[in-house]
C-alpha cells in the first residue's frame, strides 16, 4: 500500500530524530509526529483557491468511503489543508512569499517541468473541448499579457 510505503520512506528520512522524539513525555505529539509521517502529502499551487474549491465535494465522498478525514483548514474559503490518515493535501502557496510564481517556485527547486502553456482565449464554447487537433500557434496569443504565451518575455527565458 502506498501510505505503508511512504511511512516507511519518511521513517528513513527522519530516523536521527525519532528516538528522541519517542523519548518525551508527550504522548499526543508522538502521536502526532507518527501521524505525519503516514501521510502522503499531496501539493498544490494555488489549489486552496482553485482546485480543492471545485473538487470538495466529489473528492471528499471518495475520501470518506476509504480514509477518515482528520484535520481541514479553511481561511476564509479557501481549503489551506484537508488531512486524511494517509493523504495531506496543502498548497504550497500558504508557505511561499506573496507573488511566488508557479515558474520561480519549480526553478528554485531545480525542477525540469516548466509551467504548462494554455491557450485561454482559443476556447470561446465548450464545443472547442471536443475537438482532436492541438490549437494552433496563434492561439496562445494572450491579450492580457499582449504577447504569444509560447514566447518568453523580455525577462524570463523558456
């Protein structure tokens, strides 16, 4: 199972403090501290505004017939943190300094993957999503930033 695994990968990670922390006479943080490491943390960017808001409802009702939902943090409506037994869903933006782009957060952790292009404005009707051929070029163009999104700016390199 995977959160036996992942368990058994942050028990790893953490065996130099675990003996001391199974020495104090805490018995709730030890608890607690064994709780963390079964959980598989699963990370947003900007999924407290997006998309924990628009998949609550279905994925808590998958949550609730397999895990039982721990710990929610909510700050106004946005979803900061829904914790399980095996699952911890954060956003990483709660832990970021305010304007943190999703490409500056991937290049300070040396991350290959890039930001992915999305061509908003090519889709003006739902019957667009059906279609089975990539959009065209032109279709990146973005009138809010008034450049081809597929073009660097003057400041950034892709």
């Amino acid at each position: 199972e995977m959160a036996t695994a992942a368990k058994e990968l942050q028990r790893d990670k953490f065996s130099e403090f675990i003996p001391e922390i199974e020495e104090l006479d805490d018995e709730r943080l030890v608890e607690s501290f064994d709780d963390y490491l079964s959980q598989v943390p699963v990370l947003s960017f900007f999924g407290s505004s997006y998309d924990l808001r628009i998949c609550k409802e279905p994925m808590i009702s998958i949550l609730l017939e397999s895990d039982e939902i721990k710990r929610v943090i909510k700050r106004g409506g946005k979803y900061t943190c829904l914790a399980t037994d095996s699952l911890l869903f954060l956003d990483v933006v709660s832990y970021l300094a305010a304007g943190t782009s999703l490409d500056a957060f991937l290049k300070a952790f040396g991350a290959s993957q890039t930001k992915g292009y999305f061509p908003y404005e090519h889709f003006t009707s739902l019957d667009i999503l059906d279609s089975a051929v990539f959009p065209p070029y032109e279709a990146f163009y973005s009138s809010l930033k008034m450049r081809n999104t597929l073009e660097p700016a003057e400041h950034e390199t892709i």
